[in-house]
C-alpha cells in the first residue's frame, strides 16, 4: 500500500529503530515507547490485520515472535514480564491498519502501563455461554 505507513517503514522511506529483520518481518521500537523497549512485530506483507492472515503467514510470523520477545527482555535485566497485545479493527484499538504485534516490557506493577479485564461472569449462565459456544464452534466448522 502506498499510504500505508508500516509498508512506507519496510521500504525504507521512514527510518525506524530496526531491532530483528529478516524476509517476513520487521520488529522495530514504537515511536511511542509505552514502557521502555516497547517493540512492534510486523509481516512485510501488508495485511491489514489478523483476519486477514492465512496459515502459512500467520506460522511464519508468530513462529518468530518468542525470539523477538526473549531479546527485548534479555536487552534489560529490568524486565520482568511482557504484554503480547495484537488490535484489530478500530474499536479494538487499531490505529495503523497494518497488522501488528505489540510487545511491551513490564517491569513492575507501577510502570504506569495498564490493562483492565472485566469480569463480567455474572452475566452469564450456562444457556449464554453454550450459544456462544457453538456459533464459534459452527464457524469453525466453516472454515475447513
């Protein structure tokens, strides 16, 4: 894509701090460092997110991924942890429409990086959770 801002960091026409290259990915240091060593892990094949990944690309670039992790968390003795964050679609957080994986040192609970899963358990009973259930389970059935 000509617009595509990760596609123009692949290319060469916007530097990046290029941490791990090779023919399927680029990893490189987000510009917007959310804790210290925050990389993203992207496909030189643009593709817009993960619904869009096919077998043999999702094997290829996840498959690198706990190599690119191990790195930045043996870069900083630090680090004691990580977040592996992969948005897709705007309401999910997307902003650059270029798959992407985030991966985020953490380095204590007060590294001012923060998650917050909801339990929302209280809302379901078994009737809820079984139809949910199997509408995944019929489009996986789909899918093969």
């Amino acid at each position: 894509m000509t617009d595509c801002i990760f596609c123009k960091i692949v290319a060469g026409e916007i530097p990046s701090y290029t941490v791990y290259e090779d023919d399927v990915v680029k990893a490189f240091l987000d510009i917007s460092q959310g804790t210290p060593g925050h990389t993203l892990v992207i496909p030189k094949k643009h593709v817009p997110d993960l619904f869009a990944y096919d077998e043999d690309l999702a094997a290829a670039v996840f498959s690198r991924i706990p190599k690119i992790a191990r790195a930045v968390k043996n870069s900083n003795p630090a680090i004691k942890g990580m977040n592996v964050i992969n948005n897709n679609g705007k309401v999910a957080y997307q902003s650059v429409f270029h798959s992407h994986i985030h991966l985020i040192p953490r380095y204590s609970n007060d590294d001012d990086f923060k998650m917050i899963f909801k339990d929302n358990s209280g809302k379901y009973n078994d009737e809820k959770y079984r139809k949910i259930q199997q509408a995944i389970k019929d489009q996986l059935e789909d899918e093969q």
